[in-house]
C-alpha cells in the first residue's frame, strides 16, 4: 500500500506541469486531491486526469486563488479543509521565472517575483498553519529551485525569490518541529513544462548558449520531478534535490563553492564571448517549449 494511501493532500500550482504531474500521481495512489492555480479552464482539466487516474472514495476538486492574495488565500483554505474533511500534506508549488540582469531589469519584475514565489508560499503556509498545529501531525513541503541554492548570470531576481523560500522553511521546520509537523524543501532543475516557454520568451542568447554548452544541463519531465517530490515528502528529510544533476550542483555549491564558481565564471566567459562573436545559441538547446526550472508552475 502507498504511503499516500487516504492523505488529503493540497497543491498550490496544480494545474499545469509538477504541480499537476503530482496531482495525477498522487491520485494513483490514493490520496484525495485539491489543487490550486488562477486559471479555471486548467484546473478543471486536472481536476479530470485526477479522476481517470483515481478510483472509488477518493476526493478530487479545485480552487480558483491568487496566491499573492493573503484573504484569498485564507478563504480558499477553508474551501479545501471543508471539502477534504481535513489535511495531511500541503505542497507549495506556485511560482514562475522571469530572466533579465540588474542593469536593465525593471524593479517591478523583483516585486512581482517576491509577491509570488516567495510570498504566495508564505500566505499558503500561514492559512493552513492553525490546522496543522491543532492537529498536531503532518507535512509541509516547499518547492524552491535548484536556483534555490546557487544562482547564476541572468537569474538574480528570481534566483533571490527562491532563496527567500529556503530562508523562510529554516525557520519554519524548527517552529513546526515543536508541534510534530514535518516541513521539507525540494529542488527542482529545468523542468519540460508550459511555464519555460514563457520564461524562454525573451531570454537572453548568453543564458541559451550557457545552457547549450554546460556539461551539467538537464531537461526533467514533470512526472520525474513529480515523483522525487513525493518521495521526499514521504522521507521527511529536509534538504531534496530532484534529479543526480541538480544534485550535483547543489553539493558542489556546498562543499567547494570556490570550484563550482571558478567552473560557472568559465563558462560564463565562454558563453560571452561566443556571443560576442556571433557563435551563440538563440534557442534551446533542446529545441523545446519548457517552464520554470524549478517549480513547474501554472
């Protein structure tokens, strides 16, 4: 029997890429499902992938939120504990990624950034918490970014905003830790999802040629993440890479940070410098639409 087996489980995010893949999977197992985005239309096709994937007495539905809407949000919590009859695990996905370097990029993009991926979690986490302390048992888990931990030329802002989720979750494990709660944060790396194609809009040909030419880039599918997030959960540790490469990077920043940055800094040269001279990438190198990194978002 799945671990998952009768949780009542809610995902912000859900309606598209990780958020959504979880949302399948966990209705695989067993678990009674609710998820979360802006848009209708997208959700209530989840809402039916969970369906076909479930079975008897399991429950499945949707709320329409805005993440950055803290009343919003409080009144779609209630929404979901009255309909689930409960909580076991919430599992904070919402976000998206927005590319651009500190000369040029518009403040507003910093703001709005914060206000989603880092804030919209702090908003989730915060309506759900009398619940969870009341109960006196369950799981919080976080979905950060391999740039969560480490950033990069091109990333600052949103790099920024994926920080502040790890800070935050510090914090927060040992406040929950006193009350039997379990929080966990998960690293995702570039993730095939709607949300990239998005993010690589305007993307500049520096960061498509350092994607190109790095040897440690790796496209995940949303199912894969999906799964290592899951798992995680279910382990309760605190720190989750998902997949060997985000890994890798994660530890490398940890262990030899003076080695993963002289490396970073000499592909970043290299890349500048193929640009300069008209050698660069403009595309993915993949050839692919993909979604924010790490959060596979809405």
């Amino acid at each position: 029997m799945s671990w998952y087996q009768g949780k009542k489980v809610f995902i912000t995010g859900g309606s598209v890429g990780i958020g959504r893949a979880t949302a399948v999977q966990l209705a695989r197992e067993g678990a009674s499902v609710m998820v979360a985005a802006r848009g209708q239309e997208r959700l209530d096709e989840a809402v039916e992938a969970m369906q076909a994937a479930g079975g008897e007495g399991q429950v499945f539905g949707s709320v329409v939120v805005d993440v950055t809407d803290p009343v919003a949000v409080e009144k779609a919590a209630a929404t979901v504990l009255e309909t689930l009859k409960g909580l076991d695990v919430l599992i904070c996905n919402s976000g998206y990624a927005q590319t651009g370097i500190t000369e040029t990029m518009g403040l507003e993009h910093y703001q709005k950034l914060l206000d989603v991926n880092y804030l919209g979690h702090v908003h989730t986490i915060r309506a759900f918490l009398p619940h969870f302390i009341a109960q006196g048992h369950g799981d919080i888990s976080l979905v950060s970014s391999l740039l969560g931990g480490m950033s990069t030329w091109g990333y600052g802002a949103y790099a920024a905003s994926k920080h502040a989720i790890v800070g935050f979750a510090e914090a927060l494990r040992q406040e929950m830790m006193l009350h039997g709660v379990r929080v966990t944060v998960v690293y995702p790396s570039t993730t095939d999802t709607p949300g990239l194609a998005r993010e690589n809009q305007d993307k500049h040909p520096i960061l498509w040629t350092l994607e190109a030419d790095t040897s440690f880039n790796a496209v995940y599918t949303p199912e894969y993440v999906a799964k290592a997030l899951l798992r995680a959960i279910q382990r309760g540790r605190f720190h989750n890479a998902a997949g060997f490469f985000t890994w890798l990077i994660l530890f490398m920043y940890r262990a030899f940070p003076r080695v993963a940055r002289w490396m970073a800094d000499g592909e970043l040269a290299t890349a500048a410098k193929k640009v300069a001279e008209g050698k660069g990438a403009s595309t993915s190198p993949e050839g692919s639409e993909t979604d924010e990194a790490a959060a596979g978002k809405e």
